[in-house]
C-alpha cells in the first residue's frame, strides 16, 4: 500500500505516557485514504488507546488483509511489527502468531469485505478458537478499492452509488460472534472516538479474541441518501445505550459514575471494565439477552453500539492448547528435540 | 531333459496378493504377515490397495518378497488369497500359470471360475469360525486370521513368531489375544494336515533385515517434525496425509507435554504442551497458521495432500513474495480434482514447483521412502529457514501409507538447525539502520527480524510490491530488483537440497532419471535390463531447483528416459524448462492409473521403444 512518512514536527511539549513516549510515538505513517474516511479516525483511535495503556510499541504486532480498512496498520504505531496479509486472510496469520509467540499484543484490522465475504470462514473458526487478539472490522459496506460495489454488511435497501438497492439479507458481525461462541463483541462508530478508545482499551485486556465491529462511513462510495453506514444515518440512528469505562490495573477506579446500573468486570490482566449505563434487562454477559436486544432494535432501524457481549470467563487459544507462558518461539532446541536415546528406543516399536 | 513334475522350489522369491471386503478387519491380518516376514530377516513390502470406502467395497493387499530387495510392486501373483466373492473373477484370472488361490471352501466355487493351470487351495474358513465362535462379529473377524493361520503354513512361516507378534498386539486383551491364537492356529493346522506344505515358493529366515525398521512414511514424517523441532501445526483432514499429524500428535503428548505438579497438595497438576496443532478450518487457514508462526520465528509446517495445495496456492505465494518460512508435505495422491483419494501418483511436482500466481518458485524435496521422509523432513525445515521461503516434501501415496522396510532411523546429537539469518536485539543495537530486504548474503538471502523485536527492526511484511528496503513500490527497477533476487535465491538452493542419487554401469548407452517412489522399480527394471544386455544408468533426483549434475546426466547418455508416475511427464517437463536440455531428449515412461510403480513397466517402457534393436545394429 502507498505511503508517506510523515514529517515529525515538534510542538508544543506533548504529554507523555508511562513509557515516556507522547502520542507522536504511536502513530505511523501518514494515510492516503479519502479525506474524511472514517478509517482515519479508527487509526486515531487505536493509537490512543495504546499510548493511554502504554503498551511498548514493539510489542504489538498489527495485521491486516487487503482493502482499505487494511492498509490502515500503515498508518499506526510505526515501531510495532506488521503484517499485511491477503484478502481474507489475516485471521489465519494471527492465529498462527499469537500461537507461536503468546507475548505480544495482537490487533488485526480487517473490513466487511476481507472478514464478512472472502475470509468470512476464517473470521468464525478465530472467533470459535478465542484467538489471542484485538479483531477490528472497519465497516463501511462498500468495497473501497474497486469503487463502490456493495458488500456482504450492507442492508437491505441500501442504495450503491450506481446500481439497485440491495435486496439481500447482512452479515452482522455481532451476530455471527455471538453464534459462534464469541467472548468479546463491540460495535462503534468511527465517529465517536470517547467510545471507541475504551472499548479498544477492553479489547487489549481481553483474554481471548475481542471483536469490535466499527461503523466507518466511505465518504466517497457510501455516505449519501438512501445509505445505512453513513454519518448522518449514524448520527440520527445510532443508539449508545450500552455504555462502559475502562480502567486499566494500575489504576485505581476513581468514580463509577451513575447510570440505571453498573457492572463491572475483572479483566484477565487485572484491570477493570465498569458497564457504567445498560438498559433495563440488558446482561452483557448473556448471549440470549444481548441477541434479543440488538434484534429488536434492529427492526427499528436502530444501530446499538457500546461493549455489547462480554465472557472473560472462557478459555483463549493458549488455555486450550496448554502452550507455554513464555511462547513456543523461545523455546530452545534442546526441549523440543527427543534426541539420539529417545529415538533409538522408539525405532523398537517399528521391529 | 529332465522329465520330473516336481515344481521349481523358489525361496524368498514371489508375490501373494490377498482380496479382502473393505471393513471387514482383514488389515490386520495382512499387516501381522508381512511383519512376521520381516522379523525372519527377508525383504518384504505390503502394499494396501485400498477403496475410498469404510465398509463394503473390494481391498486388496499384496505381499512382495524378495532375497535381493526387489520389493516393488509385482504384478504376477503366486498365490492370491480369494476373501472376496464379488471379485472372484478377477482375482483368480490374476493368478500367475502354475500359481495357487486360497479360497473360503465353506462355499463351493461356481464351475466357471476354475482354472486348469492354477492349483485351488479351499479352507472352510465361514464354518470353521463359526463352529469355534459364538460372537457374530468374531466369526467375522477370525476368518482373517485363520486364513492368516492357512498362509503362515503354506509359505513356512515361523508359527511361533507369529504366535508371539499376536501376543504383543493382544498384551492388554486377554479375550481377544486367545481367540486369535484358536483362529490362527485353525487355519494352520487345516493347511497342515490338508495341504502339501510348504509350498513350492516360500520362506526361509535371513539376516538381511537386522537393522531395519517396517515403518510408514507418515509417521517417518512426523517423526522428523519432531525432531526438526517443529513447535506449531496447521493442518486440515484429507487422506492419505492425515496420519502424518495424528501421528505427530501422538508424539507430541509423549515427548513434548510437561505435566507440572500443583502448586500446593491437593492442587491438580497442569499440563503444559510445548508444541501447538491446529485443526484448520480448510488449508488456506491451514498454511495462513503456518506463515504467521514462522513469521514470529517458530518452526511450524502443515500436511496435506493435492486438493490442499491447491488452496494453498494464494498464500504460497505470499510466503515466497514476502520471504517467510514454511514447511508443507505434501503426500500425493491421484488427481486431477477429488481424482481418486486412496489411490498413489506423483502428479503435484509442477503444481508445487511453481504454485501460486506471478513469477514464483519454490524448494522440493522427494524422499523416496520413509527412511528419506524422517530425514528430508528434517532437512526441510533447514531448508525453509535458511532461504526464508516455503520448502515442500514431496511424498506419495505408497510412501505415506505403506509399510516399507528401511534402515533404523539414528539421531545425531550435535545437531544443530539452521535457523537461517535472524537480526536479534544485540545486533539491532550496532547497527544504524535496519532494512527487511538488503544487504543479501551469498545465497541472496537477506537477515530478518522477528515480531516482539526492538522497533528498530519492526517493518511491514507485505505481499503487494516492495523494494529491498521494504517498503511499497510501484517502481519498476525496484520491483524487479527484488524478484531477479528471489530467482537467484532459488538457484542458489540448488546445492543445499538433496543431492541425486546416480549409479551408472560401464559403457551404459542409456541413463534413466526418476523420483520419489519410482526407486525400487527403477533399479530393479535396470538390473534386469542387464540381464538382457542393456546397461543403464541411474539418477534419483531428491530435490529442486536441480544442481548441475541433472543437465550434465541427460547429455550425456544416447538415451535418457524419465520415469514417473503422472500423465503428463512433469518431472522431464521440469527438467526441460529449467535446465534448457530440449524435452525431445528424454523419453517418458509413464505410470499414472493410480498403483504403485512395477519394474515390469519400465522395462517394457525401455525395450518398447526399440532401443536394443538399435543398438545392436
């Protein structure tokens, strides 16, 4: 993918975070999407959320498929360690990483093109075997790159820049996750980074596969009359219920501030995640009611955003397999290899 | 002349071919004499010509035995032994002149199947079973056994070798180990007091197999997975390759989990794998596993068959354009499309030489038994890390899933894998700079990092265009300045894969090259184009890209012959377009219906083409 380094001018003193380093740090290289992409703002979310947890850039390994949602990995954290993948693919390569190496921090950016068409498959089995990372699908219901054909995500009625509506059932992320066993679900919208960040931040904390699924307008394909992911649908449609702050394990929770209820959850690493507003009869930890929910407010019209669907319970893929804490890329030879003693001993069975 | 009728007695020298129903449990019985052969020390290979099928269709097994070692397929049967009612027809017309045929006499034969010149060996084998047995389903399976029993009496098997390999089998079943023991011992003592035994054609005890192992290519391979050092899998079911992971991870639990004591009494203990297996959701996931945990530095490979590399094809290409390890073996079968799973070729050699789009080429190795599956498997992940690409091993069918006697596989202990050129955070430290793609070393080959490494060396591995440096172009000489890389990358594998194998005969006016599993055939069919005054000479290629020697060995000879088992003549086609030497040089000998290969069709491939008449002119 095309890119342009940007220049690092120095400003006024940035705030620095744990590791000494200023949000400058977490960025990469400049984007060559659309002006006012929706993408971009995911790309400033994502690198707000790992300054604010001060992750150690190269520590994280960030992947992607093909499409524009893709290229964004680019554009963030230019110390971590990237991997841009084929179409659909990316789950498979995460999957195999995050096997080898349990240390780093994962986060995969796909769009509704490369996870709800072409690597849909995939998307579910990572799903089903709780991979170990952050799975970001920016949702814009077009294909970028090739101009504008709608996707598997767009909604029935949705108008395509040429051509009929769509007359074919969505994939919803959501529910696809919730079918498939999923432990972490969020929906957002690019457009509001205050809910976007901490759910990016709950995501990083998540024991297993957190997957966030992001409505991120094209302001080229698909942000005009008769479109379900554009700003003003999002705008007038959305429905932010389902609100939560995310308070990593350092810190100490300040205020729960007051909703119709609270919730909170431990995470796996320590930090907690406080559900700070939920409506009445929504448990984001049950499957049925979270379903239900999203439902009927789909038949409205409605897009429910927030951390929708949490089980911190559920065991990741290391938990599963029984791996290593350490990683199976550091082990060294001598504990993998039975030697001469061993196979002698084994040729016997074969006499 | 001699005017006696007494039949020429024939030691350690015949073929028996066994025509069981699919499902019936006759495997076992097959497999338990061919392994009570190769415990009296004589060269011996079993080969399960089997349906794509559970239960009910026709299977076949044949037995080859043979003093020298000429255990390739045969295609002349002294004894068939008849299990099967629906095959009758074909079964006894397979018989050689003068051979014999087992059958179950608890039925009489039709009229019409009799032959004149085949002798019919009848064993009540149903009635027999059914007036020891009383569980149906035993009856069942002890007839495989007492015909089992019949055959250790007619070919002077050792009874009391057999009696002891039930034993080992049976050591935790009482019950069973005893109702083999009744069955076995029926059916020989039933040949005993029927029959003239031995027969003409039999056993006698050697010494040749001492130091051998009966072992399957699959779980040879997995062997050497284990042993390379392999720590993650991706794989998804498809026959004939699925053993080589169920064999994996059954070594695996025994050699790399830990089970480590609770911390406190009472506590449980946990287990802790130091190796991870994936069962995929279909082969493109299976190698996008393989890719990501070699890209992070962890040895990781995937086996599979045909329709699998296939799929894989897409992101091969990646690995190959993006410089990441991977290991895939490949154990072939008859293609093209679903073709015929249980069934043997060697018809992937160009799929996997050059699969994926665009300009691509890729490292192979072909063992040619499990002896070389244990120790190209090992090799190839070498291979993979040293030249930062994807290396195959090419088995097949027969291989995979046969039992083959070869050498006992040794470990040397002062091995040490090439894990190929890794920047590490020390190096990353003294340097000024660090690009994924330059500098290059003599191989081409250029240092990477690995994921969880200092940012100094973080970079983005991308499969669309990319310069040395590592970043995207569209730029034609800086494309072009990776790609003309890769090529010569590629070349210079050429003398890290295994060497051919060569065996020549003096003044030989014709050379034969082959692969894989065509060994024994080929070098049998050779010694018996000398009996017939043809000397030829040998050349097993073991890996690609091919070294000088490929070249040099079909200029050299007169005639050259290529002998495989595809259609189409890919490893002389390969040979062609990446050597130069004209393809109208070598002459195919082809075998692709879907068996093994057998001397008898190379020779008569050689001496189809007329060349002793032409040579003798």
């Amino acid at each position: 993918m095309p890119s342009i380094t940007k220049p690092l001018i120095p400003l006024a003193p940035l705030a620095k975070n744990e590791l000494g380093l200023t949000i400058r740090d977490y960025e990469g290289a400049m984007s060559t999407l659309c002006a006012g992409c929706g993408h971009d703002s995911i790309t400033a979310a994502i690198t707000h959320a790992f300054w604010e947890l001060s992750t150690p850039p190269h520590t994280i390994a960030k992947l992607s498929g093909i499409g524009c949602s893709s290229k964004t990995p680019t554009y963030f954290v230019r110390g971590a360690h990237g991997f841009n993948s084929a179409h659909g693919r990316m789950p498979t390569i995460a999957t195999g990483a995050a096997a080898a190496n349990r240390e780093l921090t994962y986060i995969g950016v796909s769009g509704d093109g490369d996870s709800l068409s072409i690597g849909i498959g995939h998307l579910a089995h990572a799903i089903r075997r709780n991979v170990n990372m952050v799975y970001v699908i920016e949702n814009n219901g077009v294909y970028g790159l090739t101009k504008g054909q709608l996707s598997a995500s767009a909604d029935i009625g949705t108008r395509p820049k040429k051509g009929d509506a769509n007359v074919v059932a969505p994939i919803d992320p959501i529910m696809l996750g919730l079918a498939m066993g999923a432990t972490f679900l969020a929906r957002s919208f690019s457009g509001d980074k205050e809910q976007l960040i901490p759910i990016l931040k709950a995501a990083v904390a998540h024991n297993g596969l957190a997957l966030i699924d992001v409505i991120s307008p094209c302001v080229t394909f698909n942000d005009h009359e008769g479109s379900t992911k554009s700003y003003r649908f999002m705008r007038e449609h959305e429905v932010k219920e389902v609100v939560t702050d995310f308070v990593p394990e350092r810190e100490e929770i300040a205020v729960a501030i007051g909703g119709r209820e609270t919730r909170s959850v431990t995470m796996h690493d320590g930090s907690v995640l406080t559900f700070r507003s939920v409506p009445e009869g929504y448990d984001p930890t049950n499957r049925i009611s979270v379903e239900e929910y999203i439902r009927d407010h789909q038949r409205l019209g409605e897009v429910v955003t927030g951390l929708l669907y949490l089980d911190e319970g559920a065991p990741s893929m290391h938990e599963i397999n029984h791996t290593p804490l350490e990683g199976l890329n550091k082990l060294p030879f001598s504990a993998l290899c039975p030697g001469s003693a061993v196979l002698e001993d084994l040729m016997s069975d074969f006499r | 002349m001699s005017i006696d009728a007494a039949p020429t007695v024939r030691v350690n020298d015949f073929a028996i071919k066994l025509a069981n129903v699919n499902g019936t449990g006759s495997a076992s019985a097959n497999s338990l004499l061919m392994q009570a052969i190769f415990r009296m020390g004589i060269p011996v290979s079993g080969k399960n010509l089997f349906p794509s099928n559970i239960q009910g269709l026709p299977t076949w097994y044949e037995i080859r035995v043979n003093k020298d070692g000429h255990t390739a397929r045969a295609l002349e049967y002294d004894l068939m032994v008849a299990m099967n009612a629906q095959t009758y027809a074909e079964d006894i017309a397979a018989v050689r002149s003068g051979g014999y045929l087992l059958f179950d006499s608890s039925w009489p034969l039709d009229d019409d199947l009799h032959r004149d010149d085949v002798t019919f060996l009848g064993v009540p084998l149903a009635r027999m079973c059914l007036e020891n047995f009383a569980k149906p389903r035993e009856r069942i399976l002890m007839k495989n056994i007492a015909y089992a029993g019949a055959i250790v009496a007619l070919l002077g098997i050792d009874l009391e070798l057999v009696r002891s390999l039930l034993a080992e089998t049976f050591a935790r079943n009482e019950a069973l180990r005893e109702s083999n023991q009744k069955a076995l011992r029926l059916g020989y003592d039933f040949a005993v007091e029927t029959f003239d035994c031995p027969l003409p054609f039999h056993l006698e005890a050697m010494d040749s197999t001492t130091d051998s192992i009966l072992i399957d290519g699959n779980t040879a391979t997995a062997l050497g997975a284990l042993y390379a050092g392999a720590t993650v899998a991706g794989w998804y079911p498809i026959t004939p390759a699925t053993a080589v992971m169920d064999n994996f991870t059954k070594l695996c639990a025994t050699y790399r989990r830990e089970v480590v004591p609770g911390a406190n009494e009472g506590d449980p203990p946990t287990v802790k794998n130091n190796y991870i297996i994936l069962q995929a959701e279909d082969e493109i996931a299976a190698i996008g596993m393989v890719l990501g945990a070699s890209w992070s530095g962890a040895r990781s490979f995937t086996s599979t068959s045909g329709p699998g590399i296939s799929l894989m094809n897409e992101l091969l290409g990646l690995a190959y354009y993006t410089e990441i390890p991977a290991v895939i073996v490949d154990v072939q079968r008859t293609g093209p499309s679903t073709g015929m799973p249980t069934r043997t070729q060697q018809a992937d050699i160009l799929l996997c030489a050059y699969a994926s789009h665009g300009d691509t080429k890729h490292i192979l190795t072909f063992p040619a038994n499990p002896a070389e599956c244990f120790e190209f498997t090992v090799a190839a992940f070498d291979l993979a890390e040293r030249f930062q690409t994807p290396v195959f091993v090419l088995l097949d069918l027969d291989i995979g899933m046969n039992d083959w006697v070869v050498p006992a596989f040794t470990w040397d202990d002062t091995f040490v894998p090439d894990r190929g050129r890794i920047v590490t955070d020390e190096d990353l430290a003294g340097m000024k700079e660090f690009f994924r793609y330059t500098p290059a070393d003599a191989d081409h080959v250029a240092a990477r990092t690995l994921p969880g490494s200092d940012s100094k060396g973080a970079y983005f591995v991308r499969g669309s265009g990319h310069d040395m440096f590592g970043r995207y172009t569209e730029d034609t000489d800086e494309y072009q300045e990776v790609v003309d890389r890769l090529k010569r990358k590629h070349a210079a594998a050429a003398t890290h894969v295994p060497a051919p194998v060569v065996i020549t005969r003096p003044n030989a006016a014709i050379g034969i090259i082959t692969l894989g599993g065509c060994d024994l055939a080929v070098r049998e069919a050779i010694d018996e184009l000398a009996e017939r005054g043809l000397a030829a000479d040998y050349m097993r290629v073991r890996g690609f890209p091919f070294v000088a020697d490929v070249r040099e060995f079909v200029e050299r000879h007169q005639y050259c012959f290529v002998v495989e088992q595809n259609r189409d003549g890919q490893l002389r086609s390969l040979i062609s377009i990446e050597t130069g030497v004209p393809i109208e040089s070598m002459h195919s000998i082809l075998a692709y219906g879907g068996f093994p290969l057998s001397a008898a069709q190379v020779v008569d491939g050689v001496v189809g083409l007329g060349i002793i008449e032409q040579l003798e002119d």
